[in-house]
C-alpha cells in the first residue's frame, strides 16, 4: 500500500511519522489528509520514491500511487540554535540501541554481597558469609576475603594475630603481600604461608586452627575479693566450727533452715563463689579481782572460697578454702549469716558459642604488675549448647607475678580433658587487690577463645592465605584487617595455530584467557562449547594493535551473577558479544566492517504474516548529552573517569556535559581503554539511532547476530535491489526497474553461487530513468537461475545497487536473530562507518 513518511527535521533527530494509505490514494491527498495546515515550499522538500518532485507539478502530485510508492516529506529546520538542539538531540538518540548488550553489572545488588576488591574505598578484608568463591580474573588488587575469626595471641608481651584468607579460585601468580600500603615483612615477626591447588585438586592445609570469641568478654576487669559487693544474705546459727590455718582451710556447721536451703541451691547451681560468713561470739575479758568470768558480745568475720555444701543430719557442712579470720575454741558462738559476694567484671557460667577442644584467654595488667594475681577458671562440660551439665568439671588455678610498671600480656591455654564437647566457663579473680598504685595488679579479662585444631583440612579449588602478623595498634586492640596482595591469576590459553587448549596455567590478564578460564575451569563446562578461534583472533588482533584494549582485571563475588552475564561482562571491556550459534558459543566485536556480509532484498522479506517495524529513537533535550565511562586507575587503586561530549558547535570534546550516560567498564584498569569505549559511544550517540524488525525468509538463516547487512529498506532509502536475469559482457539485465539519477555515482554488490557477497564494484548507468540494464566490469561471478547450476535453482545473483554519497543508508547490523519455521525474524540498527572514525579498532 502507498505510504507517507513524515520526517520532522533534516537530521531525522526528532523522528518521523509513518502513514499507510489506501492504493489510488495521491501524494496531494496525503499531505491534505496528514498536513491541513499546508507546508512552506522554502522550508521542506517532497520526494517520491527517493525521487525530489516539484510540490506545483500536478503529474507528480495527483497521480494514482501504486502499492510500492512512497512518498516522503522532510520539514526542514533552520537557524543555528536550532540545529545545535537537533545536534544534542542526536546525539542523545539511540542511548538504547546497542550491539553489545548492557551487561548486569556485578554487585549492583549492594556491599552486602561485594568483595572489598571491587569497592575501591575503605577497603579492608571482610568475612563474606554464606558468598561465593571470589573468582580473580586478571590482576587486580586483591583484598582477600576472611577465613574465620582472627586468632589471638600474646607471645613475649606481643599480641601475634594469625588469620587465614580465601584469595580466590584457582591459582595466582603473587608478587606482593601488604597490609594497608606497608610490605609484609617490614614487621619483624610476620610470617606468611600460601597454599594453592594443583590444576582441579584441592587445596590442603596440614595444619589449621579456627577460633571463636565469647561474645560476652571484652576487657572486664577481675576485681579482688576485697573489693566485691555483698549480694545476698543468708541466716542461720553456728552448732560447730573447725579451722586449720595451715591449709587456710574453714569449716562451719550451720543449723539447716529455709535460708541454708536456698544457700544450697545457689551452690548446686553456679558453683564455687566467694563468700563472707559474719558471726557474734561471747568473748570472755580477763579476771576482774576474783569475780566470776565476765563475757562480752562482739563480731567475727571471715571470708573465702566456698568449695562445697553438704547435709550433715540436721546441720549443712559448709567448707572454705583460701579462709582468713579463724574461729577460735574459746569462742561461744551464739548465731551467724553468710553473705555471697560478687565479683564485679567476673565471668561466671558463660556458655561457649561453638564445640571446641580448647580455650584460650588474654589477660591483660595494663597498668603493669608488682603483686600477685590469683585466677581460678572452672570449665563445666554440657550436653548441648546452652543445655545441662555433665558433672564433668575442671579447675583451673593460675597465679601471675610480676615486677613492672609496664603492661603485662598474658594468653592462657586451657584444654579440658573432655575433649571436642560444649562447655561452659566461668573466670574470677581468688585473692584481695593491693589498691595501691605503688602495686599494680589490675587484671582484665580482655578476650576468651574458643579453639579448634585440624590436621590435612582441604579447602577446594582455591589459593588460601594465612598470615602471622604482630598487632600494629595498642597490644589490647586488633586493627581493622587490610591484608592485600599484588597478584595475577593464572589461566590456560588457546593456541590458533595447533587449534589446542594449553592446559597449563599461566599469569594473565587476556580478555579471551578469562573467557575460557571462567566457562572451563570454573563452571566445568567443555572448551568445545566455545568458538575459540573467534575468540582468539579478536584477542590476538587487539594484542598486535594495544593489549590495553583486551585485558580484564576484576573480581566476581556474587552468585546471582549468571555465566551468561559474567562473559558479558568479561567481552564488554573489549567492546565483545557473544551468541549461541547451536551448541557453541560464538564470539564478535563492535567495530569498523570491511564489506558487508549479504544482501537482504525484497526477495527476502516474508510478505505474509510480516513484521515490520522503524523506529527512530528521540529524546528530550534534558536526555543525555555526553558520556562517562568509569573504570579503574590502576596506579591509585581508584575510580577515575573519561568524559565526551557535544560542544555548542556540535563538535566531540572531552568536557563534562551537564547529564552524561554512564558506562561502568568494570575490569577496566586502562585509560585509554576507556578513552577508546568513550570515543564509541559519544558517536553511537550520534550516529546510530534507528532500529528496525523485519521478518525474512528461510535465505537470511544463514545470518549471524553482528553481521553487517545491506537491506533495500523499501520506504526511505534510495536502493536499487533485484535479480540479475541475464549477463552479456559487461551489461546485466534485471528483474527490476531502475531509476538512476545524473551526477550521481552507484556501487553494486551481488551474490554468488554459494550465496555469499561480492563487492563493491562500479556500476555505469545506462539510462538514467526506467532502465533495466546496468554496465559493469566485474559481472564474471553472476550466476542465472537457467545456468550450469540447473532450473531447480529458484533464483540466480541478487544484486543491491547504492548511491555512493548515501551508501550508509542502507547498511544495517544485526542485533538478534530468531527462526521461527520458514521465517526468520531479525532485530537490526543502523550501521554508519562514522562511528569508528577516531580510529579503525
């Protein structure tokens, strides 16, 4: 049917608006119908079938269209301003067209799941629980994720922490181990150990140690048993006392009643504690001149350690160890109470947070140590996290001595002879502070460990890091980790020539290594999957240009990026795509086109049940109007950013615009990398903002997602295309009419026999208008359908016949391909040479 295409401004920027019309319809009645309002003839320009007619002339206005005319009208803008806004218009067309796709970029989901590698601020090494296997492609800076808690040790009055780290998948080449921005062994007592797997093996440690903290500690201090604060108060009367002061041992039979009752079952449950029992006694005073005895009432106490309770008949058997204040045989006991005593930072019944064999604790006197500390531990066994004693107990008693005024640090291990079990622990100081500064001995529980030991442990397919490290800070503190490392992963290669997958590992930093690397020896896949010559010879060709353009540097952490998306991601620092093509992955990059790959003509469009569709892409002027593409400065560590833009005079220049794209090249450590991607995009912004459908027959199978294509867009784009019907000499005759216009040179491509392209070639008109003959010298592969080839071929050479000035026109690529049956639908856009014009890579 005829069709009016309505084409807002000479640059196409702001769209067009496509009419179709009934058949007899005249190109005067279109304008009628779709422009009441009349069109100024100075401003606007009317062409039928790509053809400028004169709007006055009454036979090229109101003559019966046929069902292939088409009639455009381009209203023209003038003025400068004006078309400066066209110019930020264009270039803010097509942002969402593109060739490559968009990847999803890695960690976008937020710092809950991202590696410290990829943050690039305040970075330090973290425990990425429940997160995938850092998987180090390249060589970026590696800070490595956390293995466990850090293990804490004070050896020599030094805090030692060792702490172990997963680097990554896989193998690396490490040049450097740093904390912060310091080498490693700068500290004089650090001590380093790299584990790594052998080709798909696992990784063993012959020896590795985790470590847990008990929450609940954090520098309490263990105050003495002079300076504890009554808690509860339990009264009875005395039957009996014993006391032997050599074994500072105490012994008191008190009356059972409700409160012994409760004392008893403070006993049974918490265990040993201090405690001060208070009594009055008659006390007899000196002979008064031979009158009779004369007693008087005064109050005892003494204190110490209950160790046990016990019923005796009608009395609780009461024992004291470390007892002072004895009781005397010449006292008359006439009642007494025992007080429990707390101690104030003591930890008492803490469960620990995990089965364990072993204990270890930091003490630390940070005000030094001229006295004597006593500390008892007791550690219960239980039958299940927080659950019920055994009855299994042990106890502890240490004592720590000094002569210094300067802090003192102590790491006590403690192994129960139970073995790996759950257990609970309780600490406490078991003797009186001196309260003097002359005499320091304040004692601070700073850290208790639970400890567990293991022989061949593996750890998969990935390199471990363990690092033995003195504390950088005050010895009481741990600083915040920020071990990194210099390194490059190693990864197997392709050889082009032998066509071989080199198996063995070495360091590098290739986009395509990362390729085979992260589908072979990461996900486990067959090399055959993968077109690797493809692959190989964009990697090779970039090599041979700038190996900056093909090298991937970055780290992937999160299982919610797919494979899929992470060869994106790895191809896109290349300006690469990849397809399936069956079973094998094919791999193509966005780039200058040295000729095109077919031909799609009319006798390749599926007339019936068709799917057509041209859209030009326009946006508002606040749209973007330049870009930024982030990517890493490899000397800092940091972001850093290239800018393109459009001046007011409608030239490409490297100032921040007002709304740039933005592009995260993600693996880019490269400037002028990114300098390359900046100078693409500024012009796809430009140049590149149409898209098409179209529905093909089963010819256009054969097509592949990148290929350059000329298409004979029927509507628009002044192309001549057909069948070459028969060939004398140098002129051919076609199935086609064809109107050449004087002044004007052409370029002619046609198929072979194999169906593939040749071209381009010179093509002499004949005739200018209604010709169906054109000469050229280059018609020796022309084959006819009534050829040697026989009559059951359908169709001899298509040829495409282009204006030279307008050949871009018809040039298109192909962004997706889907066949469906015997008809193949295709997603393209617009091809313009212009957008690789800073330079052919």
């Amino acid at each position: 049917m005829p069709r009016l295409i309505i084409r807002k401004d000479q640059a196409g920027a702001t769209g067009s608006d496509i009419y179709d019309f009934d058949f007899g319809v005249s190109a005067i009645d279109m304008l009628m119908q779709k422009l009441p309002d009349g069109i100024n003839q100075d401003e606007s320009h009317v062409m039928i079938n790509s053809k400028l007619v004169d709007i006055e002339s009454a036979s090229d206005m109101t003559r019966a269209l046929s069902v292939h005319d088409v009639v455009t009208v381009t209203l023209e803008v003038k003025g400068v301003e004006t078309l400066v806004y066209i110019a930020i218009a264009v270039v803010a067309a097509a942002v969402a067209i593109a060739l490559t796709p968009k990847p999803k970029i890695p960690n976008s989901l937020g710092e809950q799941k991202q590696s410290p590698n990829n943050q690039l601020t305040g970075q330090s090494n973290i425990a990425r629980t429940y997160q995938a296997w850092p998987l180090v492609l390249g060589s970026p800076v590696s800070y490595p994720d956390l293995i466990g808690e850090p293990i804490e040790e004070y050896r020599d009055n030094v805090k030692q922490v060792k702490q172990y780290f997963f680097v990554g998948f896989g193998q690396f080449d490490i040049q450097q181990i740093r904390t912060g921005e310091t080498g490693l062994f700068n500290f004089a007592t650090s001590v380093y150990n790299v584990y790594q797997p052998i080709v798909n093996d696992d990784t063993v440690l012959p020896d590795y140690t985790t470590a847990f903290a008990v929450s609940e500690i954090d520098g309490q201090i263990l105050k003495g048993t002079n300076e504890a604060d009554p808690i509860e108060t339990f009264e009875s009367t005395i039957n009996e006392t014993r006391a032997n002061s050599v074994t500072n041992t105490a012994t008191f039979y008190l009356v059972q009643n409700a409160a012994m009752d409760a004392l008893k079952a403070k006993f049974d449950s918490e265990g040993s504690f201090q405690a001060t029992i208070s009594y009055t006694a008659s006390v007899q005073v000196s002979d008064n001149q031979g009158q009779e005895d004369l007693y008087i009432d005064q109050e005892v106490t003494g204190s110490g350690q209950i160790s046990s309770i016990t019923l005796s008949g009608s009395d609780y058997k009461i024992d004291f160890s470390s007892f002072n204040g004895w009781p005397s045989e010449d006292l008359i006991y006439k009642g007494a109470s025992v007080v429990s005593t707390g101690f104030a930072g003591q930890v008492q019944n803490i469960n620990a947070p995990v089965q364990c064999t072993d204990f270890w604790i930091n003490f630390s006197f940070q005000r030094g140590l001229k006295s004597t500390v006593n500390v008892t531990i007791i550690v219960d066994e239980m039958d299940a996290k927080n659950g019920n004693p055994t009855g299994v107990t042990q106890t502890f008693d240490r004592i720590y001595t000094g002569n210094t005024l300067e802090p003192k640090f102590i790491t006590e291990k403690i192994t129960p002879s139970s073995g790996f079990s759950w257990y609970k622990i309780s600490i406490r100081r078991t003797n009186a502070t001196t309260e003097t500064a002359e005499n320091p001995d304040e004692c601070r529980l700073e850290k208790v460990q639970c400890m567990n030991f293991f022989t061949n442990k593996s750890f998969g397919n990935g390199t471990i890091l363990e690092v033995d490290l003195p504390s950088t800070q005050n010895a009481t503190n741990t600083r915040q980790t920020r071990i990194n490392l210099t390194l490059t992963a190693k990864m197997p290669t392709y050889d082009v020539n032998t066509q071989q997958v080199m198996t063995t590992l070495n360091p590098s930093r290739k986009m395509a290594d990362a390729i085979l690397y992260t589908y072979t020896n990461y996900f486990g896949k067959p090399a055959s999957e993968l077109d690797l010559d493809e692959l190989y010879e964009i990697q090779n060709r970039l090599d041979a240009i700038d190996p900056r353009l093909a090298q991937f540097d970055f780290t992937f952490d999160d299982n919610d990026i797919s494979m899929l998306e992470r060869m994106e991601t790895i191809l896109n620092v290349a300006r690469c795509f990849t397809f399936q093509d069956g079973d094998k992955w094919r791999f193509k990059r966005d780039e200058l086109r040295s000729y095109p790959s077919a031909i799609i003509g009319r006798r390749d469009i599926a007339m019936d049940d068709r799917g057509y569709s041209i859209t030009y892409d326009s946006y508002l002027l606040s749209d973007f109007d330049g870009v930024r593409v982030e990517y890493v400065d490899r000397a800092i560590n940091k972001k850093a950013y290239v800018y393109r833009s459009i001046n007011q005079l409608g030239a490409i220049s490297s100032e921040i615009s007002e709304n740039p794209r933005v592009i995260e090249l993600a693996g880019c450590q490269s400037k002028a990398n990114a300098e390359n991607r900046a100078e693409l995009e500024i012009r796809k912004m430009v140049y590149q903002r149409e898209s098409m459908t179209e529905t093909c027959l089963k010819s256009c199978s054969l097509l592949e997602k990148g290929d350059m294509v000329l298409y004979a867009e029927q509507y628009e784009s002044p192309v001549m295309d057909g069948e070459i019907l028969a060939v004398n000499g140098d002129i051919a005759t076609t199935s086609e009419l064809m109107a050449f216009e004087a002044g004007k040179s052409y370029r002619l491509y046609y198929t072979v026999d194999d169906g593939s392209l040749v071209g381009p070639f010179i093509v002499n008109p004949l005739a200018i208008n209604g010709t169906f003959r054109f000469q050229s010298p280059n018609l020796a592969d022309v084959f006819l359908r009534d050829s040697t080839l026989g009559y059951n071929v359908q169709t001899g050479s298509r040829y495409m016949i282009v204006e030279l000035a307008t050949e871009s026109d018809s040039q298109w690529v192909i962004t997706e391909k889907d066949v469906r049956g015997s008809k193949v639908q295709l997603n393209m856009i617009n091809y313009n040479p212009s957008i690789y014009d800073f330079n052919e890579i």
